[in-house]
C-alpha cells in the first residue's frame, strides 16, 4: 500500500454510490479499532487491522476518528471583492433582498468580478480553496454567476477550470448566470433571460465549463415561470439542473425543482409541505444551507420534516460574499445538529454521501470503500459524537485527497 492508516480508533462512513434517504440516511457504519489501505490514490482496503498489510506510509490514528472528506455541494467560490460594508446595513435592519434592490448585494459583487483580472480571481480561490482543504473539504462545487455577462461568466468558469487542474480540492462547475438580472436589464427582465438562454448557455456548453446549471427562483428575481425556461432550456443541452428556492419567501422552488427533475433544490427554508413531498417522489436532493439562516437570522430549512419525509438531505456552506462568508463546513455540521436536530449519523451523511449524489460523484466520492477515491479526514476527535459537539475551531487533523497526505 501507499499509506495505511492503522489502529483507527473509530472509523465512520456511510456506503453505497447513490444518496441515501429517510431512515437510511441514518446508516452509517461504523468501526473501531480499524484499517484503511491506499493504493494509487484509491482506497484498497477497510477494516479491521490486519498486521499482514504493509504501507510505505503509515499513520497511526490510535485517537482519532476517521471519516471520508467532506463535500460542498454548494459554494459560490470564484468572486471579487468581499461585502463587508453590508454589515452595518443589515444591523440597521436592511434585509438581503432590500440591499439587492438598492444595486447592493449581489450586485455589488458583480461589479467587483468583472473589474477582478482572471488571475486576481484565480489567486484569491486558491488562496480559498487551500483554506478549504485544510478545514476538511476534499470535492467542492463552485458556481459562476457574479458576471452576469457572458466575457465575465467564462472568466469565472474558466478560473474553476483552472483551479481544477491544481488537484487541491476536485471543483464540479456550475454555470449560474440566472443569479440576478443585472442592472442594464433591470427594466428589461425577459432580455437578461434571452440572453442566458441563447448566448451565455449554448457558449458554456460550447466550451464544456460547466456540468450544472443552476438558477435563483425567488419573488423580485427570477419566477418559477423564467425559471422553467432557463432550466428547460439547460437541460436540452446537457446540463444537469439545480435550482435556489425557498430562501427568502415560499415560491413554489420546491415544486419547481420537482416538476422539472432538477437533481437538486437548494436553501428551501420556506419550502411548502406539498413542494417537499413532490421533492421526495421525484428523487431531488434537498441542499440545505443552515450557515445562510444563521447568517441572514432567517428561520431554518425544515431538514427533519424532509428527513421523514423521504427527501434525501445534504448540507453545504453556500459559501459567498454576501449571506455566507463562511467555508469552514464543521459550521453548518454543528448546526445541522443543533439547529435542525439531525443526528451525528445523519448529519454526516448529509455532508458525504448525499453531498456526492447531489453533484453527481457519488461513485466516485462520499463514503470510504473499495474503489472509491482515498479522500479521508483523521480529525482531532475520539469518535464521530465530538466533532458535531464540539464548535468554533478546527477539529481536522490530517487530510489525504486522491491518496496523498497535504496537511
Ligand atoms: O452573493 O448573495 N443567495 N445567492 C443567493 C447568494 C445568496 C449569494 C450572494
Ligand atoms: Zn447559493
């Protein structure tokens, strides 16, 4: 082997190459006193210890919990600038879509990404990106939609393409130029749309930038209407679909997400209990994003509700500028706990397995079995209890991404 980890005194991972549900998401093994082997950056064994298997690496995880890495399935990494001065706005009692309104928010974002160079923007998310292996993320996802042209969206996309071939964390892009109508066309929605749909879609696809395209159907943005078109129109072309809903207001994004087979509705923290229920028929994985609620002091997703339900939950940081400027994904662990009432076992699904399924790499990554990439978290933690306890400073300890050891 490469490296063995040996003496693991608790290993934890769900199993399986698809997202689990309902009371599944609760299946997670777990085993102590254990052995991983890693080959050519794949896992080649898991177990119990075996002294007959020999590493040219070893690592003694006498203490430690072991557990895949952790997957963002929802981030908006490349950006330029920060919204700092939004602070004091919203203490004042300013809300998110009041500062968007004012050409704040989003918006102000977008000014500061078309004036960022690409390699200012690839600079600044490796520095990010760096920060984010070392917190536990191993697979992240990472949408464009602070262009809202179609010269700066490929700048964005084309950083995540980059950035990819630097082999820090594996980057699913997302293209989302239906993030915001962009101020030349704030009288003029129905051309933004135009232009999304035939020109900034077919060249994304043209350059193969990104595999999802996603879209924020909210009330002052885009309808559940527009967003059927964009979506519709994405998926003629091969793109795989998501959609924000349910952030702010209900508005039909669960029901939306559900009528056009998207693979993931994200936010729903207004979800509707009829959105939820079609959500579960049709297999769409809820992306819940309880550092956003924290952040905007939004009430929280219902996770238990779509955990009974029969909804596949997964939790990521959205991380952004804006209502989330947070990549540590130990946050909204803890939060998924203490705020949604998952369990440990659930939680740790939600942010694995199901995190996997709902950018599509869920038989590549998301649990530790034979075959699956060696993307694996030691944390500084007994047992898989501590690490949604215990908050506010990194719990990781080491983490090997696509077999090799980088902290
Ligand atoms: O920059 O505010 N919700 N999009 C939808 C965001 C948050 C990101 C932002
Ligand atoms: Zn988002």
């Amino acid at each position: 082997m490469d490296i063995v980890l040996k003496n693991i005194k608790q290993l934890a991972t769900p199993k399986g190459t698809t997202f689990k549900r309902g009371v599944e998401q609760k299946d997670v093994t777990i085993l102590e006193n254990a052995m991983i082997g890693i080959k050519d950056g794949k896992i080649a064994y898991v177990g119990k210890m075996d002294l007959s298997i020999q590493g040219k690496q070893v690592i003694d995880c006498t203490d430690n919990l072991v557990t895949p890495g952790l997957v963002d399935a929802h981030t908006h990494l490349v950006f330029g600038g920060w919204r700092q001065n939004e602070l004091e706005l919203k203490l004042n009692g300013a809300s998110y879509l009041d500062i968007l309104k004012s050409g704040g928010g989003i918006l102000s974002t977008v000014n500061q990404t078309i004036k960022a160079s690409e390699d200012e923007l690839l600079d600044k998310s490796k520095s990010l990106l760096k920060q984010m292996l070392a917190h536990g993320t191993t697979t992240c996802e990472a949408k464009s939609g602070y262009g809202l042209n179609l010269e700066t969206e490929l700048k964005q996309l084309n950083v995540v393409k980059k950035l990819n071939e630097l082999n820090i964390i594996d980057i699913v892009p997302t293209f989302m130029g239906a993030h915001a109508v962009p101020k030349e066309y704030k009288e003029n929605k129905e051309a933004y749309i135009d232009l999304v749909i035939n020109t900034m879609l077919p060249e994304v696809s043209k350059q193969k930038l990104a595999m999802f395209c996603d879209a924020f159907c909210e009330d002052g943005i885009f309808s559940p209407d527009d967003t059927e078109k964009i979506l519709s129109a994405a998926k003629k072309l091969g793109f795989e679909t998501k959609l924000h809903g349910d952030e702010i207001v209900s508005y039909k994004g669960a029901e939306t997400a559900a009528k056009l087979g998207c693979i993931s509705a994200e936010h729903l923290i207004e979800a509707s209990d009829d959105g939820i229920k079609q959500m579960a028929a049709k297999n769409v994985i809820a992306v819940l994003l309880p550092a956003t609620s924290f952040y905007l002091d939004k009430g929280f997703a219902r996770a238990r509700f779509m955990i009974d339900n029969n909804v596949p939950v997964a939790i990521a940081t959205d991380f952004n500028p804006g209502s989330s400027p947070n990549f540590n994904m130990q946050f909204p662990m803890n939060l998924a706990c203490l705020k949604y009432k998952l369990t440990p076992k659930e939680a740790l699904t939600a942010v694995t397995l199901n995190a996997a399924a709902a950018i599509k790499k869920s038989n590549e990554v998301g649990s530790i079995e034979l075959g699956k990439k060696a993307d694996i978290i030691i944390w500084n933690a007994p047992d898989l209890n501590f690490i949604f306890y215990k908050y506010g400073n990194n719990l990781v300890s080491k983490v090997i991404k696509n077999g090799v050891l980088k902290k």
